[in-house]
C-alpha cells in the first residue's frame, strides 16, 4: 500500500519545524502547503494524514475551506488535546471526570479546614478546591511531582509554605501511580507511551500539528515528538522571522522574558536542540503589512527597549504608510466604543469583505451585538453566550440563591416573572394573576409572603375558585423552597440537587400539565446536561450547606458557553484572542485594549509565587500575558486594523493596554520617520467613527427640554375633599396633589419592603395607640409608673411582633422606645387629660366655599376644665417653629376644626393647648399658641389657599417650596424634574 509522502530531498531531515508569519490566513496556507507537498500523489494521500489543530474553529475553517475547494479527501483533522485512541491501545484508564476530582477535593479541603480553622474561612472550601484542582492539573501537565514542590527553598516563604505544604499533603495520592489519572496525567502519560512505541515504529504517515505555540508541557513534548517522526511536521502560527538573533538571546530568562509575544517558539527551539534558523517557512507567503510587522515587533521586544528603539527605529519604513490600513478609536466609554465599532461592523456587512472583532471583553462584545440589532445583523460569535445569562441559567442560579433564605415579595415576583415560568400552562392567565398578587403585595404585604398568606390572597378575589389553582401551586413552590438545613443540617450533594430540579420543573411546569419549555433549545440542553452531570457525580460531593451549594452552582454555570444555532451573517465575527491564529480576515477590530483586560491581570494565586513556580519548573504568571502578546502581534499583522478603547470605563479612567502604549510612545519618539504624523493619521480616522456613533444616537429633531409644569385642570375636576396632611403638600408641591386628585394616579408601593422611616411612624401610632385605648378601657390613669412602662414596652413587643418581621429592626426600634418611654409617659401623665379622640377621622365644611375638610388626628384629650389637648407623635423631631407658620399647620389646622364640630365625639370644643411630641434620638416637645386669634388666622389662610385653588387662572406648580432641595417628590418623573431647575419659572398650562 503506497503512503503520503510530505517531505522528501532537503526537508527530509528532523525534527521539522515550519512557521507562517503573522497576518497571513493561517488555514488556507496550510492547506496550500498540504496540497504542494502531496503533488503527484493519488489524491487518497491527503486521507492518510493526520492533521492535529489547537482549536475547534480552526478545525471547522479548515474542513470548510477544503469542502470549497470541491470533491476530495480531508485529512484526519484531530485537537491537539485529543489522544484518547491512543490512550485506550496504550491501556491508559480514561480520566477522572472534572468535576468529580473537584468535588472529592473540595471534600479533603473542608476536612482540612476542619482541623485546621486559620487556614481559610470553611466558606472558602469549594473555591480553594478548584484552586488546588487548576495547581494539579498544571502540575500533572508539566509533569512537576509533589516532592518536587515540597523540596524547593522556602526560607524567605515559611509562614506562607506552611499553609501552602499541609493542604498540598492532601493530593499526593492522585499522583500515585495507581491512581485514577485527571486529564491532564492521562494525556502526559499518553505521549510518554507513545514515545515508546514510535521508536520502535514510527507511523509511516504523515502527522502534522498546527497552529499551537506549545504552551503547557504537555503539548510542548507531544510536538518534540511529532517533529522528530520521519514524516512528522510541526508548523507555529505568527512566527516572527524579523527577530534578530541578539533578542532571541534575550529571551533565555523565564522570569523577564515570558511575557514577550515569541518566547514560547524561543523554548521549543531549545527543547528541540535546533536553532532559529532551522525553522522554515510552511510556503513562501508574504505578510499583509511586512513594513507594520516590523513596527511591532520593535515595539515588544523585551526590556530594556529604549536603546533598540533609538538604534533600530531609523531603518524603519516610513511610517504613515506603514500604517495607512490602521485605525485608532479612543472613545470616552465602553458604550461609543461599541456603538463606533457596530458601525464598522455595519459598513463591512455592506461590502465583500469578511471581518473579525476580536477582543477578550465578553461585556464589549455583548454591547456591540445589540448595537448591530437595529440593523438587524447577527454576528458570528464564537463563544456565544454565557449559560448564566441564559434563561435557564438564570432561573437555575436564583433558585439556588433562594435555597435558606426568606422569601420576599421581590423574590417571588422574580420567580413568577422569569420568562420559564408557567410556561406549560395558560402563560397570559398566569402573568395576570402575577400582576394583581403583585399590586396587593405592593400595598399590603406581606414583606414575606408564605403559601398561606398567598392562599388568603386568592380566596378574597372575586372568583376565588377560578384561581385557587394558581395559588395552590405557588403554595407548593414556596413550601419546597422551605431550608431542611435548618433542621436537619447540611444534607447530602445528591439531594440538593434532587431538590433543586425538582423545584425549577415545578415553576416552570405552572398549574397546567402540558410540557414546559426549561430544558428545550441550546440553553436549555446544556443547562440539563449540567444538571445531570452534577446529579451523576453528586455521590462524590458529601454535604454541603445551602451557601456551599449556591457557591458551587454558580462557579459551575460561570463555566458554560452556549453556542446557539441562528442566521449568523457569513462575513461578521466576534472571536476570542486565541481565535485570532485563525486569521482569514480581511478586516480585524481589536477592542478593550486597556490594561487589565488585555491582557487580562493574571488570577491570584494562592499557593505559590513567581520564585518558587520558577525553581518547580511550574508555568508564570506570565505566561498568560505573552499568549496574549502573540495573540495581539498576529492580530494586529492583519491588512486592515483598528485598535479601540474607552479612555473611562464605569468606575474610573482606564489605562492603555501596555502594547498600546509601547506602539504609541515607540511611533512619537520616531518624528525622522513621520511617527507623530502617523499617530495623529491614526487616531484621525478613529475620529471620524466616534463622530458617526454620537450622530447615530443624536434625535434628528433638537428636543426642548420640558418647563416646569403647572397645570392648570377646569375648575369642576379640581379636588373638592382633602386631608389636613395633604394641606402642606398643596403648600409644599402643588403638582403632587394634581396628580394624586385630579389625574388619580397613585404612586406605587415599593416592591422589597424594608424597616423605612414610614413604617416605624406607622408602628409607633400603634403602640401608642395601644398603649391609651388599653388605659382608657381599664381606667390605669393613676397605675404606678413602673408599671405602666412595663405595659407599654410589652404593648410594643406584640405590636412589632406583629407588624415587624425583620428581627434587627424589632430589637432596634424596641430599644429606642425603650429610651424614650419615660419621656412618653412623664408628656402621657402631665396634663391629667382623658383620651376622647384616638386615630378617629373627622370633617367639616369650609363655609362659604364648596369645599371640605378632613383630619384624623393622633389623640385629643379631653381636660377637666372641658376644653381640649390636641397631640400629635413624631418618631423624629417635631417641625420648627418657621415650618408650623408657613407649612407644616397640621395640628393648628385640626384645632381650628374642633372649634367648629369637626370630632362628633367632642362637638364644638375650645382647644387648651396642642403638643408635639418627638420621639426621636431626643425625645423633646413643641407647644404651638392655640389661642382664638391665632386659629382665626391659621383658619383664614387656609380658606385663602383653597379659594386661590378653586379659581381657573391657578396652576398646580410643581415643587414650590419643598423641605429640602435635593428631597425626591412621588411624582418628580411625571413632572420631568431635571429638565428644569428650581429657579425656573413655571409654565402654567390649562388641561381638560
């Protein structure tokens, strides 16, 4: 049987190792070099290749570029990371799953923690076992052994090598040799076998791995050994040819020079014995842009860098040319940048040519996405979305937050909301029914609502039977989010899982039966797969507590990509910077280019630093920085670029990505060279985008911003009725009182509840409330104060028991009138009044106008000379002596009242005095006059105010004299405060 034959005459020799430079499509040139070596041969040569790649999508571009080219063989195209058949004939045992070496390390870690507390908090437990599990599996990669790790030099480290050397004690059993192997071990072990074999018998076919920089170790020695094959080929993307000898010497030391974009081919030189000049070009291929190439390759080399600058600067290619194709965006957030590379992206869809944002910010890319929505483009996004983002993993991660928690309405309008739920019944009945719980809730509570509070909710409805259904299976969806643990513990992995599926098909299977659409569609599939695979492997898990089980759920899901099937347009991409090897476009965006996104910061880490990695033989931090530098330097080798950042972001000013800055600082220092013209060429064409997205959010038409409103509505719609406590809004913000009477709009309720200032005023009235009817019923006017307190602080403990659910604002608004109650009683027992009015609304006509008036007043007492005490209770300070006499004329308004009748309890009555009583932090009291000229005054600016009210030619000003400047009004949105100022004049506009 004939074989393939790639090289033969002066290739022949090994270890073979080819490069392409950067910029170049890397896919279509290997396929050229594939198909030039093979002419002459039958054309099932090409089958007999073995072809490894180092990712998905360039394996896909690769198929897909050969398909085009018409009928014939491919090669056996493989991930570089794919050795399981020769796992299985070497008699390798197939790896641990993942997740299960996660979890039974997160299990010796939590009984590590459980002897030895100061290690870590026993919350940290999952975190630092997918810490340890990411250390091993480098360490497994490697092939560094523990007793490697535990014999370097830690003299200057102690304290921290001690943590470190007893948890790291805990694995060593997972590098015995009989011991299950994790990935990482099965494929070292797999290369180390077939080192073995392929001694003794090579494959007599060609085996070719392209497109990996040979990174991790692993990979590094599956290539040494590839290379040294008889027809074995390794070909490195974005080899930099134009480096000088005197840099690649440079490059020897790990610690300084990781970070540079071409020291992992560097390494694999070393390791492979051969020189830089050994490598040769895969086909003869020129770069797009050689004379940019050079640029940037200057720019990264290694420092010092200043010299070489200077030095080899001047023999540069003169730079406005060399960076004609390139665009520089320097936008003032992330949203114009994304907005401005929409509309690069815009314009590229309306020409032939295929163009790829690249960039490692998946927030940037989600930004840019929905900014391509308007026109209906749909991008090619090779990561997708995230599955936390997803509906399904949503719904997944807020139950899981649930799990131990009370209930509150939010949480359960949350839940009832959720695109997912009830979609196996009527969903349009369903969102109605959520709707009403929703406004009762708002209203009325409870703060957290139980299946027997939403059972007595549909039982009051008017066809209560009609949605007894509906609230039946809320009542079983709130009972199964009911916390075990805190009767029984933390319980088994196995059954919070259990639970947790249990619960999520049950909200989303509604009060129908037909089949819900949780787990349909790419998001949902995967979403069920990791459930399952979190069901299989649960067994492995032990217990965990509601915290723990949220805390491993969601690094979970952070994990998970979907990849949905939609219309992508076929010349539009999104890729990560890996994907930027894959190349093939005629247009390349690198975006978020700001320092601690790219490069990204390297994770901290918390078991060893750069020294000790170094002597272990371990990666540095580094490393991610110079894939990411190599990522860059190919991508920016592209025909045509435009490199974009926002100069702030949502917290601060930003910092240019390091590469950046090195190209920028490199160009202005080059002015023999035009550098400065080239720089400020660049960043005038980024310009010119950044005014086209401030003009795309720009209205066509300038709008004015609005007046202050003063409405004012015919005279019939004005209110005829209003409250004493609305007086001082008609005083203070007369719109709020239009909208609240004429236009009947009421402001809704807040959906979370919380211990406000409004509840504890509305508690405090019944305590007091309390506290007088029960001494009026059973006549304890003359009780011993020792004992009156104790009543009034036992009438307090019921009345927050019943009315405060949350246990922190109880003992808090407990203690304060604990403080204030002798001050209560001593103001209670001074006068010797008897309570006659208590919260009792009273009424009476505004004569002559057609107008009337309303009060319920805190407490009237009656005093033994028969004339009256009017008092009113504040939980905080009583209103200064200026606001009783321009504002706040509450209590002297409901003096003048008794005068005339209002109380049909007291009849026409003379007020004696009126109080104030603040029970605040100082508890202290206000005694405005209540004498009859007084009165008469306060009464006659009241009939004033109405009259001027119920003349045509009054507005409703909005915000006339609020309290405060900055105090937010119910109604400051519909009156479009902000668009006008305090100082400005008010519009007065008749409405019908």
């Amino acid at each position: 049987m004939d074989r393939a034959r790639l090289f033969t005459g002066a290739e022949a020799t090994g270890p073979r190792l080819f490069c392409l430079p950067p910029g170049v499509d890397f896919p279509r040139l290997l396929i050229a070099g594939l198909r030039a070596r093979l002419q002459g041969q039958p054309p099932e040569a090409m089958a007999r290749i073995t072809l490894f790649v180092n990712t998905e999508r360039m394996r896909r571009r690769i198929v897909d570029l050969m398909s085009a080219e018409g009928a014939g063989f491919l090669p056996r195209i493989r991930l570089v990371t794919d050795l399981a058949p020769e796992a299985a004939r070497a008699g390798i045992a197939a790896p641990v799953p993942t997740l299960r070496r996660r979890l039974e390390i997160a299990q010796l870690v939590r009984r590590l923690l459980a002897v030895e507390p100061d290690l870590a908090p026993a919350s940290a437990a999952y975190d630092l076992a997918d810490s340890l599990a990411d250390l091993i599996d480098e360490m497994q990669g490697e092939g560094v052994l523990p007793e490697t790790v535990m014999g370097l030099d830690v003299s200057q480290h102690s304290a921290h090598w001690q943590r470190t050397q007893k948890i790291l004690n805990i694995v060593v059993p997972l590098f015995t040799d009989g011991a299950a192997p994790d990935a990482q071990m099965q494929l070292r072990r797999t290369v180390e076998a077939l080192a073995g074999v392929w001694k003794l018998t090579p494959p007599a076919d060609p085996v070719v791995i392209a497109g990996s920089t040979g990174s991790r170790g692993t990979t590094a020695a599956l290539m040494r050994l590839v290379a040294g094959l008889p027809q074995g080929a390794i070909v490195l993307p974005g080899y930099d040819d134009a480096t000088p000898a005197s840099v690649w010497d440079r490059l020897e030391d790990a610690l300084t020079a990781e970070d540079h974009p071409q020291y992992r081919f560097h390494r694999l030189v070393q390791m492979m014995g051969i020189g830089h000049a050994d490598i040769r070009p895969w086909v003869a291929a020129r770069a797009p842009a050689p004379s940019r190439n050079r640029l940037v390759s200057l720019a990264l080399r290694p420092a010092p860098i200043t010299d070489q600058w200077i030095a080899e600067g001047a023999t540069l290619d003169d730079l406005p040319s060399a960076t004609e194709d390139m665009t520089l965006i320097e936008a003032e957030n992330p949203r114009q940048e994304a907005l401005a590379l929409a509309l690069i992206l815009r314009e590229a869809a309306e020409s032939d040519i295929r163009v790829a944002l690249i960039t490692p910010d998946r927030g940037l890319t989600r930004m840019v996405t929905a900014a391509l929505d308007r026109w209906g483009i749909r991008p090619d996004d090779s990561a997708g979305r995230p599955l936390g983002l997803t509906p399904p993993g949503r719904l997944l991660r807020h139950l899981a937050g649930l799990f131990g928690q009370r209930i509150t309405g939010e949480d359960l309008l949350i839940l009832l909301k959720h695109p997912l739920t009830a979609t196996g019944a009527d969903r349009g009945q369903h969102l109605l029914f959520s709707r009403d719980l929703e406004l009762h809730i708002r209203k009325h509570g409870p703060a957290f609502p139980t299946a027997q509070t939403v059972s007595a909710w549909g039982n009051a409805q008017r066809t209560p039977e009609r949605v007894a259904p509906w609230c039946e299976w809320i009542g079983r969806v709130l009972s199964a989010l009911a916390d075990p643990e805190g009767e029984t513990g933390p319980i088994e992995l196995s059954d919070h899982v259990a639970r947790h599926l249990a619960l999520a098909e049950l909200l989303a299977q509604g009060p129908g039966s037909a089949p819900s659409s949780l787990w349909v569609r790419e998001a949902g599939e995967m979403a069920r797969s990791l459930m399952d695979n979190l069901a299989t492997e649960a067994p492995h898990g032990g217990t965990m507590t509601n915290a723990e089980y949220r805390n491993l759920l969601d690094a979970l899901i952070a994990r998970g990509e979907v990849r949905e099937d939609v219309v992508a347009h076929p010349r539009i991409m999104i890729w990560g910077t890996l994907e930027a090897r894959v190349q093939g476009a005629d247009l390349v965006l690198l975006a978020g280019l700001n320092d601690g996104i790219w490069p990204q910061l390297p994770p901290p880490d918390p078991w060893l630093n750069r020294q000790m990695r170094l002597a272990a033989g371990l990666l540095l931090p580094e490393r991610r920085i110079g894939l990411s530098a190599h990522d860059f330097q190919q991508a920016i080798a592209a025909p045509r670029v435009v490199l974009s950042r926002s100069v702030r972001d949502a917290e601060a000013q930003t910092v240019p990505s390091r590469w950046l800055n090195r190209l920028s600082n490199l160009m202005a220092g080059l002015p023999d060279r035009r550098g400065p013209e080239a720089l400020a060429a660049m960043r005038d064409r980024g310009r010119l985008w950044l005014d086209r997205a401030r003009l795309l959010e720009r209205p066509e038409t300038a709008l004015a911003p609005a007046p202050r409103p003063s409405p004012r509505p015919p005279v019939a719609a004005r209110p005829d009725r209003l409250s004493v406590t609305t007086i001082a809004r008609l005083i203070r913000d007369p719109y709020a009182v239009y909208a609240r009477h004429v236009l009947r709009l009421s402001p809704l309720d807040p959906l979370t509840q919380s211990p406000d200032a409004r509840l504890r005023g509305s508690v405090l009235h019944l305590i007091l409330e309390a506290y007088v009817r029960e001494r009026r019923k059973h006549a304890t006017a003359g009780e011993p104060r020792e004992m009156a307190r104790a009543r009034l602080m036992d009438i307090t403990h019921r009345v927050l028991e019943s009315e405060v659910p949350w246990p922190d604002a109880r003992a808090l608004w407990q203690a304060r009138l604990a403080r204030a109650a002798d001050f209560f009683l001593d103001q209670d027992e001074r006068h010797g009044g008897t309570p006659v009015v208590l919260e009792t609304r009273g009424k009476v006509r505004l004569d002559p106008l057609d107008f009337t008036l309303t009060a319920q007043p805190d407490r009237i007492d009656l005093l033994p000379d028969g004339r009256i005490h009017l008092i009113d209770y504040k939980t905080g300070n009583p209103p200064s002596a200026d606001a009783q006499k321009h504002f706040e004329k509450q209590l002297l308004i409901e003096a003048a009242m008794a005068t005339r009748g209002a109380f049909s309890e007291l009849g026409p009555v003379e007020p004696a005095r009126a109080t104030y009583v603040g029970l605040g932090a100082s508890p202290e009291i206000s005694e405005p006059d209540v004498d009859a000229a007084t009165l008469e005054t306060v009464w006659a600016d009241l009939i004033r105010l109405i009259r001027r009210y119920m003349q045509a030619d009054q507005g409703y000003t909005s915000r006339r004299a609020p309290a405060k400047a900055d105090e937010a009004g119910d109604y400051d949105h519909l009156a479009r405060y902000g668009e006008w100022g305090m100082g400005d004049a008010p519009g007065p506009e008749d409405v019908g």
